[in-house]
C-alpha cells in the first residue's frame, strides 16, 4: 500500500512529528511505500536546519533527513506557511533578500497543489497534528 503522510504539529511543541515519525517507520517496516510527507501549518518548522535540540531529545530534523536518504521519501513543505513563518531556502532568501537560508535539501518548497496531488496518488493519507 501506498502511503503519504500531513504533518501540522511543530517538532518540539507537541507529538505529531514524533508519532509521524514512528508511524513512518512502522509502515516502512510492514513493506509499504511511504511516497512523501507535506509539513504544513507549524508542521514546516521540521524543515529548518538550524535546529538544535539538546542532546538527550531525538533529532527530528536528522530523522527526517534519514528517512528520505534511506527510503526515497519527499519531504515537502508548504512555501507559504514556510515564508509566514521565516523558513526560507536559499532561492526563496535570495528572492526576499534575506542574508540566509533555513531550508535545504531534502526539504523542499511546495505549495498545496503537491498535497492534493499528493492525495490522489496514494492509498492512504494520514494527518498528524496537535
């Protein structure tokens, strides 16, 4: 089965990135397909690079950066509530001349376009959010 994943929940302020996390995982390990994750609302925070948990709390942003290397999974982030919220790549950051970047590969800008398309290519799309 194919699967696509909506996450809406910031990584440290509430469950939904962790428990997407391990919902990834658990799918991937049944053999099924996790073909992309959307981050929207203040799920974009995920995105950003310069993320520095302390070292006794997961890396989300690191396991995220794993699950795309290890499995192929996209990882999109929707560009509008990414700009809202000051998370820019460097094309975006170019464009608004700002001085820096905050998102990178594996991330990348996408609008909502991407999440429908994303909702009809899939079996099942699951939402976490706070």
């Amino acid at each position: 089965m194919r699967y696509g994943l909506l996450v809406e929940g910031a990584p440290y302020s509430s469950q939904a990135s962790h428990s997407a996390l391990r919902f990834a995982a658990a799918l991937i390990a049944k053999g099924h397909r996790l073909e992309s994750v959307f981050f929207y609302h203040d799920g974009v925070y995920n995105a950003a690079r310069l993320v520095a948990p302390p070292q006794d709390e997961p890396h989300l942003y690191d396991a995220w950066c794993s699950l795309n290397a290890e499995h192929g999974t996209r990882l999109q982030v929707c560009i509008a509530a990414a700009l809202r919220r000051g998370l820019l790549d460097a094309r975006e950051a170019d464009r608004h001349g700002k001085a820096g970047h905050s998102v990178e590969s594996p991330f990348e800008l996408t609008g909502l376009g991407q999440l429908i398309d994303l909702g009809r290519a899939v079996d099942r799309l699951v939402t976490f959010a706070p």
